[in-house]
C-alpha cells in the first residue's frame, strides 16, 4: 500500500470515530448487544438496562445491514409494547472501541 492508500484509510477511520451515532434517549433509544439471530428478521438483544428483549431489523437495514451474535446496536422500543424493538443503527470495530473508551458501554457486557 502506497503512502497516499494509507492517508486515505486513516482518514477514513479518523472519520468513523468522530461522528459517531449516539442513542437518541427522548425517542426512547438504548445501546444493546446482539445476543442471537433468530430468522426472519428477527434478533434477541441484551439492552443496557439489563432487560432481554425481541428485535426487528427493519426493511430499509434489512439488506444493507448484516447482524452477527455480540454487534453492539443502537434500538428504539416500541411505544405500545416496550418489550419489543427496532434495531436503528449497528456500531462498526473501531466504532465500538471508540464507545467503550469514552465510557458508553459500561452496562454492556462487552
């Protein structure tokens, strides 16, 4: 890799750790663990209030986005049934280390 590939990748990571999506808590947002997959679009998630619950990927990160077993996830609970979620946004490697440095995933077990 040449000298300007590598000014490109560490741009591009410096980027990542800058502007990093945080849980929006009045839209009833939390960090979470993906702790299975369970088909059909579907994920049990450990959220950091320590609850288990049932998760949806929805349609628009269906495709794009590919969940594995200990992703750490951005979700917003349901208003009607707070025991359920949507998953919003899914954390990338450096990202996460970003996360657990600043101190956001000290209820996680991570």
């Amino acid at each position: 890799m040449g000298k300007k590939e590598e000014e490109e990748a560490l741009r591009i990571q410096e980027e990542l750790t800058r502007k990093i999506r945080l849980p929006h808590r009045d839209e009833r947002e939390m960090f979470g663990v993906v702790i299975a997959l369970q088909g059909a679009a579907q994920v049990k998630i450990l959220c950091e209030d320590g609850v288990e619950r049932n998760c949806r990927i929805p349609g628009k990160m269906r495709k794009k986005t590919w969940m594995r077993a200990r992703d750490i996830v951005i979700i917003q609970l349901w208003e009607i049934q707070p025991t359920k979620a949507d998953v919003v946004w899914r954390y990338l490697g450096m990202q996460v280390e970003n996360l657990k440095r600043r101190g956001f995933l000290r209820n996680l077990p991570v």
